[in-house]
C-alpha cells in the first residue's frame, strides 16, 4: 500500500471512539518514525477535513503539545479558524430561520448543518463549507424572496445555492426540495412529521436521528458517488451517530436497511458499518460480523481507503463502476444495475445544473436532447475506460490478494 493509505491508517488510530491516551502517546511517538513525515500527515488531515477533529481529540485525552509542537501549532490554528467559521455559520443560520419562522415557512435544517446545534464536538470540528435547509413544496419562491431581503444572491452551480459576503468571506446557503430528492425517501410527509424540534433562539427542525444518518449516507454514496477514497470527516459524521445521539434517541436500523436496500446499498451500508467498527471502535452494527458479507466487501476495501491510485479524471466513473458491482451478483443484476446507474440515473434523471457545469453551458433547456446524447456517449465511454482500469489495477494486485487469501 503507497504513503496515502498509511497516513489515512494513522489518523484514523487518533480519531477511534475508544482511543485512550496511553495509546495517543504511543501514537504520537510512532508518528516520528513514519517513513511519510509530519507534512504528508497533516496534508492528509486537511485533505480528508479532519484537522480541527485530531486537535479536539488530543485535547480531550489531555495529550501536551510537547510531544510534538509543530504539529500542535498547526492542528490549533485549524481548530480555532473552524470554531470561528462555524460559529458566524449558526449566527446566520439562526437569523435565516428566524425570518422563514416569521413569515410561516416550513423548513427544516438539513445534511451535515445539524451538527452546528448542540451535538459536541461536532458543532465545533466540522468543516462546513456551505449550510443546506430543505423547504416544503411551493414554499420555495418566498424563500428565495426572504433570502434577497436579507442580502443573499444567486451564485455557485445549483438552482437554488445563495450566496451572502460575510467577514468570515463569503456565506453560502443551498435550498432543497423533496421534488429534487424523490430517491430519499418513498414518503416526505412521514420524515415532515417525524422531525425533532429544538428551541434555539428560534424553533429549529432536524430530521430524527434514522433519517439524518441515512441522507448522510445517501448523499455522500448515491447523489455524490463518493466512494472511492472515502473522505475521513464523511465516514466520521456517520460513526458519530452510531453510539449515542441528541437525547439519547436511537436510530431504527433497520429502517435504514430497508431503504437502503431499495436504492441496492446494502453493500455500500455494510462497507460503512464494517470501517466504522474496525477502524473507529464503533459498536457492531447489522451484519458486519457475517463472514459472507465481510468476503463480499473486503476485495473492495481497498478502493475506499486509499489503498488504490486513482486518475482524477476516472474517479467518478469508478464510483459509478463500484456502486454497479456492489449492487448485486450475476450477469442479469449487472446489466440492470449499469442501465441504473449509466443511462437513468447519470444521464435521464441528470440535474441541469451538472450538464451546465460539465458542458460550460448557460442554458440547458432548448438542446437539453442533444447534451442528453452527449452526456450519455461520454458516460459510456468512461464506462469503458473505467472497467478497463479497474480489471488493470486486479491484476497487478492479485499476487497480495492470492497470498492474503482475499481473491474469490
């Protein structure tokens, strides 16, 4: 394995729920010895969003910035930037969702904006790069109206993502409606009605805590493919939710079984299961024990954690090969699951807004059939490349695998 997946290997040891700090120490010590340096560590840490976590983490086992104070120095200045971030982010949020309160609309705060309310140390060490809500049908126009009032403006690749100058630099806000996210959920009015409300200042709605653990999981694997190297910060956001939640409510796992078996990632769920209790001491969860499925999933390990080099410009193509051979076995679940994934839904039920962004385009709508056929040529055609690098990188790979007994 290259330098990327023994660094992620390292951080990962620092952010594990039953970390204690005799073994921090260790940890610490061992760092000086890596082969990959202080440098390439924490490159790694600012890649996958993880610094103002490692920082908060030393800091809670009581571990002191002597052992290694360049390193301190710089996850310190991250911790402290972010809490500052986050803090003029919920200031914002707040006043937002006091003017929608006002005027009556109904909106609930959405992806990874819950962790700025009350759930520590989330509020503080996670990076936000923008804030997402999610409005009731029909109500978005006055939305839209309410945020032009307060200052904000139309800008970045969606339809509906605002932007507002700010001291912190720029605020960026992003509106969802269950009309764009019909593959969510089967029902929108049981997640309405099933919200956690919380008074803060003013009423804010969250999902309940099943519902707010599965978008994260489907917004990260079905709408933005990220599956290969999967990002540290994303994979704790899930194992954060898995021992305990606000109030001590419980996520229904089974629940999320079920609807995650209706998009075909229950290997995907049993892939973050697996990492979260191996890597990060979370409690077992569903069948990750089950040796058949552990068999299932461990040729695919190393995809997600960095144990492959992957092109830049391959790497979408390989999440949509992944979420295809993951999504079933045999011939027939495999060319059901490529139309799924190649034809419906990367090209059929594509947003407009990434055909603008990929073609370099204002107005979709009068070729939208003709950049339709293009997207899908080009789809296809990395398609190809894709299972072409992947069957390449197999090969070069099976006598580890032929030696470790992973090959099946």
């Amino acid at each position: 394995m290259g330098v990327q997946y023994k660094t992620r290997r390292v951080i990962l040891n620092f952010l594990r729920v039953d970390l204690s700090r005799q073994s921090a120490e260790k940890l610490l010590l061992d760092l000086k010895g890596e082969p990959f340096g202080l440098d390439a560590f924490l490159q790694c840490a600012e890649e996958n969003r993880v610094v103002p976590l490692l920082f908060w983490r030393l800091r809670q086992l009581g571990i002191a910035s002597s052992h290694f104070p360049q390193l301190f120095q710089r996850l310190e200045a991250g911790y402290y930037q972010n809490l500052a971030r986050n803090f003029l982010l919920k200031r914002e949020l707040v006043g937002v969702l006091g003017a929608f309160f006002q005027e009556g609309l109904h909106v609930i705060v959405w992806k990874g904006a819950v962790f700025l309310f009350g759930t520590p140390p989330m509020e503080s060490v996670r990076i936000m790069d923008d804030v997402d809500i999610i409005v009731r049908e029909g109500e978005d126009e006055k939305a839209i109206e309410i945020l032009g009032d307060l200052g904000y403006k139309k800008g970045g690749e969606g339809d509906f993502h605002f932007t507002k100058p700010d001291s912190a630099g720029f605020i960026d806000l992003q509106i969802f409606q269950p009309r764009s996210y019909r593959f969510y959920y089967p029902d929108w009015e049981s997640f309405w009605n099933s919200c956690t409300v919380v008074q803060d200042k003013v009423p804010v709605r969250f999902p309940n805590p099943t519902d707010h653990f599965y978008q994260l999981f489907v917004h990260n694997t079905y709408h933005h493919h990220n599956f290969i190297n999967q990002s540290l910060a994303d994979l704790y956001d899930l194992a954060n939710l898995i021992p305990k939640f606000r109030d001590g409510d419980e996520i229904n796992w089974n629940r999320i079984e079920e609807l995650a078996r209706n998009l075909h990632l229950e290997n995907f769920l049993c892939i973050f299961l697996y990492l979260a209790e191996r890597r990060l001491g979370t409690p077992p969860i569903l069948k990750t024990n089950n040796l058949a499925i552990e068999n299932r999933i461990k040729r695919y390990l190393p995809w997600f954690e960095g144990g492959v080099s992957v092109p830049g410009w391959l790497y979408y193509a390989l999440s949509r090969l992944l979420l295809i051979n993951l999504g079933g076995r045999g011939f027939l679940n495999y060319f059901v699951n490529s139309y799924r994934i190649l034809i419906k839904r990367s090209v059929l039920e594509s947003e407009h807004s990434v055909m603008r962004s990929a073609y370099r385009i204002k107005e979709v709508e009068p070729h939208l059939v003709f950049f339709k056929i293009v997207h899908a040529f080009r789809v296809l055609l990395l398609h190809f490349l894709a299972l072409s690098y992947f069957l390449y990188s197999r090969l070069l790979r099976l006598p580890a695998l032929k030696k470790s007994g992973r090959l099946r």
